[in-house]
C-alpha cells in the first residue's frame, strides 16, 4: 500500500478558471454565453454537530457563499463553470468554524461534428458526514453508500476527459479517462486515488437492433488499505419493438485483484430488461437478473439483481420511483479491508411540485440497505427531505429545508447515528 498524493489535473485548471477575470452579460457579445455571480445566506440548525451517536451537540451554523456560474452552447463550444465558497460560522461552538466550497467545470469542443472532446470536473470540500456522489449527473444531490461519524473535513474531486467520434450516423467510438480522489484531514483513515480508463463501441444495426460493447480498467491505491487491480467486461444487444418501447439483455463480468490479505473476485452478472414509454409523460424501466461472485478465499456469494423504475414529467409536477438490488462496490473513501462489495437493496422518490410560477416543493426520500458480504458488515441508511423555494423577484429567492438521517453500522463503535437539520436562507443572484 502506498499513499498517492496525486492532484486532479482538472482541479489545477478550474482553480486557474476561478481566478480569470469574467466579464459580465452586459459584455459579451454572443448572448448565448451568460456570467451570473451570486451570493446565498443561509441559516441551519443541527442537533448532532459533532457527528456522533452519542453525547449529541446541537448549534446553529450560518454560511455565507459567493459563487458564480458561467455557461454558453454553440456549435463548436460548450461551457458550464460554477464555483461557490462557504464561510460556516458555528453560534456556540466557533473552534469548528471552516471553510468548504465545490465546483464544476464541463466543457466541450467539436473541431468537427462528428468528433467531441469533453473534461468535467467536480470538487467538494466538506465535512458532511454524508459523501455526494460526484458520478451522478442529477441535479439534485445523489450520495453514496458512506457515512462517516466524527468530525472529519475531506476533499474529493472527479475529473473526466473524454473523447467520442461518430464515425456514421448509428455508429460511435468512445474512450473516457476518470481520476477520482479521496482526501481526509483524519489521517487515521484511509484516503484514495482511483484511476479508470474505458474504451467503448455502440452501434444500431439497424432501426431495431442494437449494441453496446465497452471495458474498464480500474486501478485504486490507498493510504490505508490493500491496494486495488480491477477489470471490467459488458456488453448489452437491445432490440426496439417500436420508438416507445425496447428490450435488452446485458452481461457484466468484473475482475478484482486486490493486495493480502484482502479477498479478490470474481464476478457475473447476467440482466434483462424492458424500457416502456407508457405516453410522452410517463416512462418505466424494468430489469431483471443474477449475480455470482466468486472469492479468492471462502465460499463463493450469489444474489438476485433487479430494477424498477418510474418517471412521470407533467407541467406542474415531476416525480420519480425507483426499487433496486443486486451488488454494488463502493470504491472511493471506504474504511477497512474488504468493506467495498455489498449486496444492496435501495428505494428511492423524489416528487417536485411547482405550486405557483414562482413557488416550488419537492421530496425525497430513500432507504438503503449495504451488506458487505466479504466483510461481515451491514449497514442501513435512511433519509428524507423536503425543500422549498420562492422566488420573491427575478434576481431573489428565499428558500427552506427540513431533514432527517439515521445510519446504522457496525463500523463504530456505537451503530446508530442520526441528525435532524432545519435550513432557511436566501440567494441573491446578479442578472
């Protein structure tokens, strides 16, 4: 095992963005690029600042943080920066007082049509004990299977370059380059550097048949932990009935080689599926399947492996269902050998309802169950929020939100761990 000190190269280049003099709307000329600089106040209550399942502390946490986003689109360019610096100043407790921000940078270039360049790059700076899922391109936040207890300020940042020529009108080649990093202030656990490179083929071979060939070679190095070689081989054929409903069947084989004492493995992963357009509004997704995994040590692991899904769009209202299981690998930021595959069971919804042009609501809600089955752990993590926002003029909103979280796991020593937070704030944002 070795420490990798590595910098995202993405990161160097949105800290040089950052510091690039913007100018305003007003001066660019192609009204198709737009600079908004903004300011959010906000005000939260927490009954559980220090994080821990026992002897709670409750505070109030004000934040301020400015920030700005630039976007534009055009035929050869594409840009969507945004970056935002926090203050947080805790009411009773000011030794905790810290400095955190996040940021995003997509760009993209087409010196012509049928060939694109892209980079993203996301970067967080925190010490919420629940980790973003910086892999998830929702807008609203996505986490992962990881919650920390304690007070611990880590960074991680994701960068990705890829590249995609569409070499006919049905047929593209792709390859795509990930870094992914894990710091923590904590020293105690364990930091990472993933590394994952994956060339990919799609191709319609005509109205109704199709294919998606693709390989990943994953390489994770850790500061605390075994060291990590990884494979990945898929493939998918879809058929299309008609423009509204498909079926496919997808198999994954994934390779794992990780250093003694930890347990490497082998695992197959066979689906099938069927994707359902019920009208312009309404979308299903159903998959069906099995896993086998089997280890370098100990009895091999098998499971069932399924996902339902449900998007409804409306005018006013947006709403999404999805149940899934199957096993999951977190990868990035996991304490202890062999606490990265898991036999999962998740449920999620998210509802958005625009009550008037200017008034908006939405709920989410998810339940997850992670069963480290080569590291005799589970682990249960539940949440649910609901948020509000009104949009008092053009330029101003007032916002609110109340939550809950509650995560059960063997990893510490007291398991279960819960916080109840109130937000209200305001953004003002430079149009």
């Amino acid at each position: 095992m070795k420490r990798v000190i590595k910098p995202g190269v993405a990161f160097v280049l949105f800290v040089f963005l950052a510091g690039i003099s913007t100018p305003s709307a007003q001066e660019i000329t192609d009204q198709r690029f737009e600079f908004k600089p903004g300011i959010t106040l906000q005000e939260k209550y927490s009954n559980n600042v220090n994080h821990t399942a026992t002897g709670k502390k409750e505070d109030y946490i004000t934040t301020a943080t400015p920030g700005f986003t630039f976007t534009g689109n055009n035929a050869n360019l594409g840009v969507d920066i945004g970056a935002h610096l926090s203050y947080n100043a805790y009411a009773n407790n000011s030794q905790y007082d810290y400095a955190s921000y996040d940021g995003k940078i997509a760009l993209r270039y087409n010196p012509d049509p049928a060939l694109t360049f892209k980079i993203t790059d996301k970067v967080i700076r925190s010490e919420d004990p629940r980790h973003v899922d910086l892999a998830d391109t929702s807008t609203t936040p996505q986490y992962t299977g990881v919650v920390q207890q304690g007070r611990s300020i880590y960074l991680k940042n994701r960068v990705e370059p890829s590249v995609n020529w569409q070499f006919t009108r049905d047929g593209n080649l792709g390859f795509s380059y990930v870094n992914d990093i894990y710091r923590n202030e904590n020293k105690t656990l364990n930091e990472s550097t993933i590394d994952t490179f994956t060339p990919r083929f799609n191709y319609q071979l005509d109205q109704q048949n199709g294919i998606i060939l693709d390989y990943s070679y994953t390489k994770g190095n850790n500061s605390i932990q075994p060291d990590l070689q990884g494979h990945t081989y898929h493939g998918r054929y879809t058929y299309k009935f008609s423009p509204r409903s498909s079926v496919f069947a997808d198999y994954s084989f994934a390779k794992r080689d990780y250093e003694a004492p930890a347990t490497s493995y082998n695992t197959h992963s066979p689906s099938a599926g069927i994707e359902y357009d019920f009208n312009a509004n309404l979308k299903g997704l159903l998959q069906l399947g099995y896993y086998y995994s089997d280890p370098s040590q100990g009895s091999s692991k098998s499971g069932f492996s399924g996902t339902l899904k449900l998007t409804g769009t409306g005018q006013i209202t947006t709403y999404s269902i999805q149940l899934e299981t199957g096993y999951k690998e977190e990868l990035s930021g996991v304490q202890g050998a062999n606490q990265n595959f898991a036999q999962h069971y998740g449920a999620k919804i998210a509802i958005n309802h625009k009550l008037t042009e200017r008034f908006n609501i939405d709920l989410t809600a998810s339940g997850t169950q992670m069963d480290y089955i080569y590291a005799d752990r589970k682990d249960r993590i539940y949440a649910a929020d609901l948020n509000a926002s009104y949009q008092i003029l053009k330029w101003l909103s007032l916002f609110g939100k109340v939550g809950y979280w509650w995560d059960d796991s063997p990893l510490y020593p007291t398991d279960r761990y819960d916080e109840f937070h109130a937000i209200v704030g305001l953004t003002a944002t430079y149009l």
